[in-house]
C-alpha cells in the first residue's frame, strides 16, 4: 500500500520537526515513566491481560486484543501503549475531527509509534473488534481506562470522557450491581453435557434474576460431525469467544430445551467490583482465545472474569492437566466468594416432582391434556380444587415438554396451553402447603437436592486388597475424573456415570512382586435414566478402553494349570482386551428414589488378544443399586455374554458390592464377585473378595 | 462382522435432542429445532461441552422484532415481558411467580393485589393465541 507508507514518512518527518519544536504533543504524561514497570506488574493490570499469577504469557490468543505488538508477553509494554493510545486520541480529539486511534491494524503503524490512522479507508473498514461504532481506545477498554485513571492522577486530569454511545447503551441495559455463578448441571442421555457447565450472570439492583445478563465462554463451533468435534475440542482448534445476552434466554435453552438443573451461586462481588466485570467483558468482546476442553475450557475463562474483577484473587495460576465445571465451583467457594445458593429445576424435573402427587386418573388425563390433538370437551376434571390446580399446573409443565419434543405445531400449542391457563385462572392460587411454584428454591429447601459444592472431588485414587482362593494381591486404581453410581451420591446427577481414563494395576505376592494392567477404561458413560409415568427415557451405556478377558481373577500362579480357553494360545489366559461395549435398556426408581433397578442389552466388540482378530459378542447386564442413605450404598448385579464362542466357554459374573462414606472425600468399599452358570471353573475366573478404600482430591 | 457393526451402530443411534429455537417473535412460545445427535455424535461432541445456541453480544433493545411498545411503558419492561411471554402467562394464570413478581417491581405496584387482579382479569389480558408483548402489556395497563 504505497499510500500508506507515503503518509507515514511524512508523519515520522512531522514527529521529528514536533520534537525538535519542543511540543509535547506525543509524550507520555511525565508521572507514567517512573510508574510504569511498577503498575505493570499490579495484579489488578495483569488480571485485565489475562497473565495469571506467575506466568509471562496471556491466556488471550487474539492479538487484535492488544494495542502493543508484543503485549501478550509484555504487560509493561502494554500497559505504555494503552496509556499513550489514550493521551494520543485525547489529544486529537482537543484538536476536533481527527479519526480515533484504531489499535493494531497494521504492524508497520506499531512500529512508529502510535499515530493516529488518518486513512478514512482502514477506519471504515471495521476489521477491529468491536469497531462498530465505538473507535475510541476509551469506549473499547473501560475497565482498563478507569483503573489507569486511577492509577496516574496526570493522566486523569488530561483526559476528556469520550462518547461511547454502544457501551453506553450496553451499561444502562444491564445496571451491574450482583454476580451470580450458574451451574447448569449435565442431564442424562446427552453426555456432551456431562460435565455441566458455568456461567456469570450480572443483576440488576432489585437483583431480578429475569432481568439479569448471561455472560458465558463458548467455543465457536460450527460442524456437524462428531469426531471433528472431539478432535477440534480437545486439541485447541475451535476459537472461544464471551457472548452477553439476557439471562432468560439462556434458562430457557437450559430448563425447557436441554432439560437441565441450574444451581445459582451469588457471589460477593460489590457493585463497584461487578461494573468491573461488565467493562472488563465488553474488552472481551470478539477476542478470542482457543478452547481446550480438557483445560482452557468454558470453566476456566471465567476464573479469569472473576480475578479482573477482584485483582486480589488468584484462581488461574494453579491449573492442573484438566479443569471440571464443578471442581471450579469449589474452589470458588474456597476463595470466599459464595454467599447463597438456589436451585432450579428442569422442567423434567419438576414433572416427575408433580406426577407423585397425582392419581392415576389424573395422569391419564394428563396425557389427553399434553395433546392438543384430543377434544377439551371430553375432558372430566377432578373435583377437588386442589387437585384440579396441581393437575393444571403439571399439564403447563407437560405441554411445553411435549412440545420440545417437536410433536405438533407452534399453533397447536399455543391454543391447548391458552385453553390451559384460561382453565387455571380461575381457581386462585396453590397454597403454601403444595408444591411451590417459585422456581428458584433455596438451597435450604428439603426439596432442594444437594449442590455440586457437597459433591466429593473430581480425582479418585484406590487402594482395594483382594483375595481370592489362596492368591492375594492389591488393585491400585487411579482415575482422574469423575464420578459413578458406587461413588458417595451427593452434589451429583443421578443416575449418570462418567469415567475417562481410569486405571486400575494389580500387585500381587508378598515374594513375586508382580504387577499387571487390569483396566484402562478411556471413556466409560452409564446413562441411568428413570423411567417415570410421563416420562420414559432410554438408558443406555458406553465404554472403550482394555480390560481383561476374565475380568474378576488375579495373576496366574494357579492358571498354569487350567486349560487354555480353545479360542486363544495357550500361554495367554487372561489376555488384555480392547474392546468397545454399548448398551441400551430401562432404569426404574424406587422407593422414592433411593432404589435403582436396571436392565440392558450389550453389544461388544472386542480384540482377542492384544491386536490379534476382533471379534463380537452380544450380552446383558441386570442389576439393583440401593441408596439409603446418603453415607452408604449397597448393589448387586449380574451380567454375562452370549454369542461368541469365547464367551460361551466362560462362566458369568455376578457381584455384590457395598460403599460407605465417612466423609465426602472418602469411600469404604467391599465387593464379592462370583461367577455362575456355564462352566463356573473354567479359566482363571473365580470367586474373588475385595476391600479397599477410595481418596477424592 | 458387518452385521454386527450394523447393529451396534444402530443401537447407537438413539437419543434425538430438540432444543427451543431463539425467540424470534413475541408471542407464546418458540418454533422448536430438531437437534438430531446420535448417541455416537454425544460422546464425542463431549469435548465441546455442547454449545447450540446462539452468540450475542451487547442486545439492545428493540432488536427482537416487536411491535413498537407503548409510549407509557420503559423499553425494559417491554423486553421483559416479549422474552419471558410464557412464563408470565403462566404465573398471571397461577397468580404468583417470579416472572409477574418481577413484572409487578417493574411496574411499581404492590406484588400480591397487582397479581391478585391481573389472574382475575386473565382472559382479558391473554386475548389469543397470537397476542404479543405489546398487545398484553396495553391489556395489563387497561386492567390495572
């Protein structure tokens, strides 16, 4: 662009006959020079860059966020080239009409210093983030421009507030004056949500939370395919960006779309803190950095929302390999930052708390009422009021589920849910006694389950001695994350089971020291979804990884001994498989919950040794899971394959297990297996009696 | 083999999701977009903890393609009741709840009368099925 390199060389003359005239038209206010490398390394300066505590890299990727060439290395340089891009614009402004400065557009500009771009073209270009209609290095980084105002009074005095009509706008809208952390938890039969998810909403000073403000990290996905997600997700290829919309919106995505439970934290941010927050985001806006689902994930960005807001925070340096959604939620709770909680239920969920109360009429006509093909006119309603109100109430809730599910029309719905309302408008309101019908319980409401902060940490780590005939040995098992129906309960979805990369070694003999892999489960989901009068899910489970082909035996001092089973060589009697296993059946709840009982069908592909062959098998699995209390479990269950001819020289494997839990972070557990049916001797299976105990850190 | 890559493949693909569409209009509830994952799709999609919906950033008002409000009524309350139109039906219908709770602040008038009145009046509020924000807040005020 010879125009531009042309404009340039006049300015650099321009700049040397100014320095020489003695103007102070491009220094930098006199009180910065000696500040600077000292304000540079202020928390409250390096929360705003994103620099954790320690580090010398931002955790910003886009350098259009950065007005220094090299300011995702240098807060110091950063922080001179914000104040001088600040001094530069005022100045210009004093003198009328000059165009704002537009930060990094073009390295050579950099290089010369910040000088105003006076091409009409690069400014209209709006290739900057956030350049709709906010330039000015004011408007676009307020949070930073208030705490340098703060931070060096001559700066202060010199600059004119500049117009910024956007944030302006954007600030009036959202009123920050309270900051709530949601939770929306994982739901069943949708693993890619598994983990759960976290998000800030900022309130307004009645603290509505309707009228509150979702500010929320996503990843900017934008295919269809599985695997590319996978891939993209875990290796930093999808950029993520901060969004800001109303927090009504994301409920509904959340409770009636997704069917999700939500905790909501309030946090103890001040106002002053939480317009921070809101200036710091609006930097935010369109700079990117790459999301890594197993670390730089949703969870983790919004650590660094929480430091800008209060610099004396430190909740990013210490990342591990990983960061789970609820393990963030703890350690903001560690940092004092949690003042109450609430819960709201899915809609799902407040179904299956309303069918309870109603009869089996009831939900017959429940049924008719969630169809808006049937006549209302062969409606006969209960004649209880009372009953009628729930019944109404359930109906509401049932209608929209129904709905979500894409079973009729937007027209369709909307004359049944008219004529439903219209029903239930004319019998007052549900006394205190029944069902609540805020849908925001606190915490300290029986009906409220426990949060994820009562749940027990996310890394498991074993020690289990087993016997079994004359052999004894230990199982080391490690696993990183996170958690399964023998875990302690509390702070957790029901029914769902999520394990990635677990581990599980076996010792054995005072003399031998032998060791040996037994498991490298890579990803195990068991989706235990109840069933209920209304609703009827699907449970289903999948799990890759190596195991070994007789899962309950121990190390083979005895095997030699045992014939080799027909299918394999004989010297490999217990060979570790990979292998691939999905299921599908039905879950049912008991006993007010605390029973489980579930069957399924499983398919398995597998190797048959290391990579010699695959082979299929088709098989079940049954079994019963009891919750008491919330300190102990106790289950049994019995599983077996059919169809291959492997399988059917093997026995079946049945077991009973019992979990105690002193305390959230450690378990107690004992486990019998047996194997029955078809050949119960054969191959190194036997009856095997296990101990151990389970840390959570 | 192929069968039973066949069948396990098939017993993959189970569950669909329907998620709510972005509030595109004002009235009663959302044209709902099919979301058709399979299982398969859902374990590996895991690793983007499953973001569908849409990014925004700085709404202002005005944007969500409403009838103009009403002179008397502030450009929040408008956006209030156009983004929670099903839920304030409800609670009016209910009389109480968060969305007419919020409603009545808005509106500086007494939470128990204001929803008291407004759950009497319902049918005069909610007129049709294709009533908007404006229609229903212009009703609200008449009632009051």
């Amino acid at each position: 662009m010879p125009a531009l390199i042309s404009t340039s060389r006049i300015k650099s003359t321009i700049l040397v006959c100014l320095l020489a005239c003695g103007c102070n038209s491009w220094a930098t206010p006199p009180s910065l020079a000696s500040s600077a490398a000292r304000l540079a390394t202020d928390p409250a300066w390096r929360a705003l860059l994103h620099f954790p505590k320690g580090q010398a890299l931002s955790l910003i990727d886009d350098s259009r966020f950065f007005l220094a060439p090299n300011g995702q290395s240098d807060p110091q340089a950063e922080l001179q080239a914000t104040v001088q891009a600040l001094y530069q614009e005022n100045q210009n402004q004093a003198q009328a009409n000059a165009a704002p400065v537009v930060p990094k557009q073009d390295a050579q500009l950099e290089k010369n210093g910040t000088e105003a771009d006076t091409e009409p073209s690069a400014s209209a270009n709006n290739t900057n983030i956030g350049s709709e209609n906010d330039k000015f290095v004011q408007c676009r980084y307020p949070a930073r421009t208030a705490w340098l105002k703060e931070k060096i009074p001559d700066l202060a005095a010199e600059l004119h507030s500049l117009p910024c009509p956007r944030w302006s706008a954007l600030l009036q809208q959202v009123q920050p004056h309270s900051a709530t952390l949601v939770f929306p938890d994982g739901y069943l039969n949708s693993p890619a949500s598994m983990f759960g998810h976290t998000l800030l909403r900022i309130d307004p000073p009645q603290e509505h939370a309707l009228r509150g403000y979702a500010v929320n990290y996503a990843a900017q996905t934008a295919e269809e395919n599985g695997l590319a997600y996978a891939f993209n997700g875990i290796f930093g290829l999808y950029k993520g960006l901060f969004s800001i919309l109303p927090y009504s919106e994301k409920l509904k995505e959340y409770q009636f779309g997704e069917q999700r439970d939500m905790w909501e934290f309030r946090l103890n941010l001040s106002p002053a803190e939480n317009l921070r927050l809101l200036q710091h985001v609006w930097e935010l806006e369109g700079a990117y950095s790459y999301y890594y689902f197993f670390d730089k994930n949703c969870s983790y960005r919004l650590l660094s929302l929480l430091e800008a807001a209060r610099p004396s925070l430190d909740l990013t340096s210490a990342k591990g390999l990983w960061v789970i959604p609820s393990d963030t939620i703890r350690q903001v709770q560690e940092a004092g930052l949690l003042l109450h909680t609430s819960y709201r239920p899915s809609q799902a969920q407040k179904l299956r708390g309303l069918e309870k109360q109603l009869s089996p009429e009831d939900l017959t006509l429940l049924a008719r009422l969630g169809d808006p093909a049937q006549d209302p006119a062969n409606f006969r309603w209960p004649s209880d009021t009372r009953q009628k109100r729930l019944l109404l109430d359930a109906s509401l809730e049932y209608l929209q589920y129904q709905h979500s599910k894409q079973n009729f029309s937007l027209e369709a719905y909307r004359q049944r849910y008219l004529y439903l309302l219209n029903e239930r408008s004319r019998l007052g309101k549900l006394a205190a006694s029944q069902t609540p019908t805020n849908p925001a319980l606190a915490q300290t409401d029986p009906a409220a389950p426990q949060d994820p902060t009562a749940g027990h940490n996310t890394t498991r780590i074993g020690i289990t001695g087993v016997s079994q005939g004359s052999d004894s040995g230990y199982l080391l098992q490690l696993r990183p994350a996170y958690h399964d129906m023998r875990d302690r309960q509390a702070g957790y979805l029901q029914g769902a089971g999520i394990e990635f990369v677990s581990a599980t070694m076996l010792m054995q003999g005072q003399s031998s020291k032998k060791i040996q892999l037994q498991e490298l489960n890579l990803v195990s989901i068991d989706s235990m979804a109840r069933q209920s009068a209304l609703l009827k899910p699907w449970s289903w489970n999948v799990q890759f990884g190596w195991a070994r082909l007789h899962p309950a035996s121990m190390l083979d001092s005895t095997n030699a001994e045992e014939t080799a089973s027909p299918q394999l060589p004989k010297t490999e009697t217990n060979p570790l498989q990979f292998r691939v296993i999905g299921g599908i059946g039905k879950a049912y709840g008991w006993l007010d919950d605390s029973l489980l009982t579930y069957a399924d069908l499983r398919a398995k592909i597998a190797t048959r040794s290391q990579w010699n062959g695959l082979y299929a098998d088709l098989g079940w699995r049954l079994g019963m899971q009891h919750y008491p209390s919330p300190s102990w479990s106790w289950g049994l269950q019995a599983s077996g394959w059919e169809t291959s001819t492997l399988a059917q020289s093997m026995p079946r494997q049945a077991e009973f297990h019992l979990g105690y839990y002193p305390s959230k972070d450690i378990a107690l557990h004992f486990k019998q297996e047996q194997p029955w049916g078809r050949n119960p001797g054969a191959g190194p299976s036997r009856p095997r009696t296990s101990l151990g105990i389970h840390l959570f850190r | 083999m192929k069968k039973i890559l066949a069948l396990t493949f098939t017993l993959a693909t189970l569950a669909t999701s329907a998620i709510a569409g972005p509030n595109t209009g004002c009235g009663l509830g959302n044209e709902v977009i099919k979301n058709q994952n399979t299982v398969l799709m859902q374990v590996l999609a895991v690793t983007t903890n499953g973001t569908f919906g849409n990014q925004t950033f700085g709404i202002s008002f005005g944007t969500l393609g409403c009838a103009k409000p009403a002179s008397w009524v502030g450009a929040e309350t408008q956006q209030f009741v156009a983004l929670n139109m099903e839920g304030l039906a409800a609670d009016i219908a209910k009389g109480q709840g968060e969305a007419v709770d919020t409603l009545a602040d808005l509106m500086k008038q007494d939470r128990a009368t204001f929803a008291s009145k407004l759950q009497s009046n319902f049918d005069k509020i909610y007129t049709s099925t294709s009533v908007d924000a404006s229609a229903v807040l212009s009703n609200i005020k008449a009632v009051l």
